[in-house]
C-alpha cells in the first residue's frame, strides 16, 4: 500500500519501510510523527478512500541541507549581493500507511497538563466571586 502525503507544501510518495527527506517538523530524533493531510491512497492498484486515512513515521534525524548560495547582479550598476541559506530537515522512516502505529509516549504526557490547566480556571472565579462580596 502506498500514499501521497502533503507535508512542508510539498507532496510525497510514501510506503512503509521508505525513508524520505521532507521540511522541519517539530520533534526529535526517535519521536513518532503522524502525517494526517493525505491526498490519494492505493492498495494493490486499487483506490482507497482517504477520510480519516494516517501516515505513521519515525524521525531519524533532525538537519541542515546543503548551502544554497543566492547571487543577485545589476550590470553595470556596481550592484553584487551574495547570500547564502541552509535549509532545516527533517529524515522520516515510513512505520506503516493507513494505520496508526505504536501509541507515543507524549500523547500520555499532554493528558496531566490538561487536567491541570481545567483545575486553574476553576480557582479564579472563586476569587472574584470572594472580592465582590467585600
């Protein structure tokens, strides 16, 4: 099974076991990513639907591309600027096309956060409720 997946306003041909180079992405290496804004899907030449359809990968790295090197002239004008640019990379390992793989352990970290920040509102209007009544 195979997906075209958008990630970094670029479009990617993706299987499982495909290792591809794609726009920073926020994690590091050894985190699970999930790639949910797939455009087409197949499996064995025939078309799936792609309503609720996940990529699965792995980051295995976390880098910078080759120097790029933008040179801008104006002849005969004594205008010459000369800039470079490197840009940041993310290298993915497909785990798996249309199924969710392993949970990541940072979904169960964000669960105590947001209990947390419920209990905190729920203080302050107690406060303004005890200011008013003085």
């Amino acid at each position: 099974m195979f997906a075209i997946v958008r990630t970094g306003g670029k479009q990617y041909r993706v299987a499982a076991g495909d290792k591809i180079v794609v726009e920073k992405l926020a994690g590091e290496a050894g985190d699970t990513v999930t790639l949910d804004d797939v455009l087409f899907a197949s499996d064995a030449g025939e078309v799936k639907p792609t309503t609720g359809l996940s990529v699965s990968a792995e980051i295995l790295t976390q880098g910078r591309g080759d120097k790029v090197i933008v040179f801008k002239k104006r002849r005969r004008h004594n205008y010459r600027r000369r800039n470079g640019h490197r840009q940041s990379l993310t290298v993915l390992k497909i785990l798996a096309v249309g199924a969710p793989a392993k949970a990541a352990p940072k979904k169960a970290a964000a669960a105590p956060v947001e209990a947390a920040a419920e209990a905190k509102p729920a203080k302050k209007p107690a406060a303004k409720k005890a200011a008013a009544a003085e």
